[in-house]
C-alpha cells in the first residue's frame, strides 16, 4: 500500500479542521506520490469574506490538521504550501524522511470542539497566553460587546452577507445537511424557540420585510450579552501579504485551538468582527498594529457552562 493509500484511510480525521461557517472548502486530490489539497469554489464565502482571509485560514488549518493526524499514525508526511489560484490548489503533501513533530495527536483532533454557549467568568492567565506560541492579543470580553453588536448589526442588515448565513444554516435536524456540514442550531447553542425566530426573520421571503422593520439590529441585541461577563477575548495578529502568509497563520491557529483544548478551554470565532470593516478598522487601532500586521482571528476563550456539540463533517469519499 503506498504512503497516500495509507493517508486516505486518515482523511475522516483530517476533516475536523475547523472552517468559517463550517463550508469544508478543501479537495484533497491523491495520487500514488502526493495529495494536492485544492479548494472549492463553491464553499467559499466571496460576500463575507471578501479577501478570503477565512477560506485560507481553513485551508491551513486542514494541511495542520492532516499533518497531525498523520505524524499520529507513525506516517511521514510534509506540507509544500503554494497557492496557485488557475488550479485552486492551496499545497501539497508530500512523503517525508521523518514523521512531522508535534505535541498533538489525532485524539487532540477529536477533542477540540468551538462553544457558541454562555462560559464561566475567568481571564485567561498571562503564563497561558505565553505558552500558546503565537503573536495574540487578548482583550476583555465586556470591551469587545459593543463592537460585536454593531458587527452583527452589519451582518444581518447585509442581504449578500445573509443569504450566504442562511445557506449555511442547519437550524432544525430535518434539514437534509444537518449531519454534512454548515451550522446547526445545536452548534450555534440556540435553543428551539431561537432556531425557529431565526429561521423566520431571516427566510428568504420574510428578510426585506423584517429587515426594513429593524431586524438586525433585534438580532444584534440578542447577542450583545454574549460578552458581558470577565472574560477573555484573543486576537491573532499576523502578516496577510500573501494567501501562502495566511495559511501558514490558519496552521498557526489550530495548533493554538487544539492547545487550549488540552487545557480544557474552548474557542467560540468572532469572525463578524473583522468582516464588518468599521470594527475591523477600530480593532487593528486598539492593538496599534505596524503597517505590515493584520487580526486574523477572533476569538473568546474560556470554560464553557455546557458541553459543545461536535459540529457536523462531511465523511471522506
């Protein structure tokens, strides 16, 4: 059995890489010596993420992720990160003389989990932060409240940003995805009641209407409390020059997830802040970025008060 025969029996694994709106935009493409990761057009999300920042964080979190997954299975694999857009190829996998070093495993994978939930009051402790190896900047979560109301205000008063929300959206388990891929109600924490209001302020027919009679800004409330409480919000900052420059900061975050789950944290992405171009721009300000530095990601960490639901893949073919 060649080296990439072997790696696909590992592709289910390798798929709990996190993505934005849980879209799974890799293509991995295997041949007898080397596995192209590619992307799908398809499962990008050009409204939202119009840089795709996100789609090449994501990607760089799958090359992280099947890295991992295979050092955990004694397999020697190494990563050659070169986007060519004419093919959507984001890398390559190639056999390597040793096994990839890292301190975590397949079941470090298995575990990390995203909590949309309320989290226990707690900041996380300046050793801790240290020791995640990556430039983050942590802020606190009542600071950042304001700024994600307006953000989702943003968010859900865009029509092109909701109808790509809404296409991702699994709120209820009859929805014939609901075990593929995208956010399901349990994922995004909602209850019944919440899932179903959802559903019907932002439906395709009712949306002009309720969004000419202030529903986003309804919405954006519902949320604002989300970070009213002590706890920590974390920034990573980085260079986006290049898509290469932005994976490489997408398998930079994973290993930061998969670090604070072993801590026993959880990670919940404020993506909206950095879509939204007004808190975006007043973000980058607070950190007092140099002219060649970036927020990447958004994130509040912390000990969520219920158990995360393990979001939804699509399994490998």
């Amino acid at each position: 059995m060649s080296w990439a025969s072997r790696f696909r029996e590992l592709e289910d694994d390798c798929r709990r890489a996190p993505s934005a709106h849980n879209t799974q935009p890799w293509l991995p493409q295997y041949t007898s010596d080397s596995i192209d990761i590619h992307w799908d057009p398809a499962r990008a999300l050009p409204d939202s993420d119009p840089t795709r920042r996100d789609l090449f964080l994501s990607l760089g979190a799958f090359v992280e992720t099947s890295l991992i997954v295979a050092a955990s299975a004694g397999l020697p694999v190494r990563a050659e990160i070169a986007v060519d857009h004419a093919t959507l190829r984001a890398a390559r996998l190639l056999p390597a003389p040793e096994v990839y070093d890292t301190p975590f495993t397949v079941e470090s994978v298995r575990q990390r989990r995203c909590a949309r939930g309320g989290y226990a009051p707690g900041t996380l402790d300046p050793q801790t932060l240290a020791g995640l190896g990556a430039d983050l900047r942590q802020v606190p979560t009542r600071e950042l409240a304001g700024p994600l109301a307006e953000a989702d205000r943003w968010m859900f008063g865009t029509p092109a940003v909701v109808d790509e929300l809404r296409a991702w959206m699994r709120l209820s388990p009859k929805h014939p995805r609901y075990h593929l891929d995208g956010l399901t109600d349990r994922a995004m924490a909602l209850s019944r009641v919440e899932a179903t209001g959802l559903a019907a302020m932002i439906g395709p027919r009712a949306y002009r209407l309720t969004r000419r009679l202030g529903g986003p800004a309804l919405l954006a409330a519902a949320s604002k409390g989300l970070l009213r409480y002590d706890g920590s919000v974390l920034i990573l900052v980085g260079s986006a020059v290049t898509p290469e420059a932005v994976i490489a900061h997408g398998r930079e975050l994973v290993r930061v997830w998969l670090a604070l789950s072993e801590r026993g944290l959880h990670v919940h992405p404020l993506s909206q802040l950095l879509d939204c171009a007004a808190t975006s721009a007043r973000l980058a300000a607070r950190l007092d970025l140099a002219p060649d530095e970036s927020p990447l990601a958004v994130f509040r960490t912390g000990r969520p008060l219920d158990t995360p639901v393990r979001s939804a893949r699509i399994p490998a073919a």
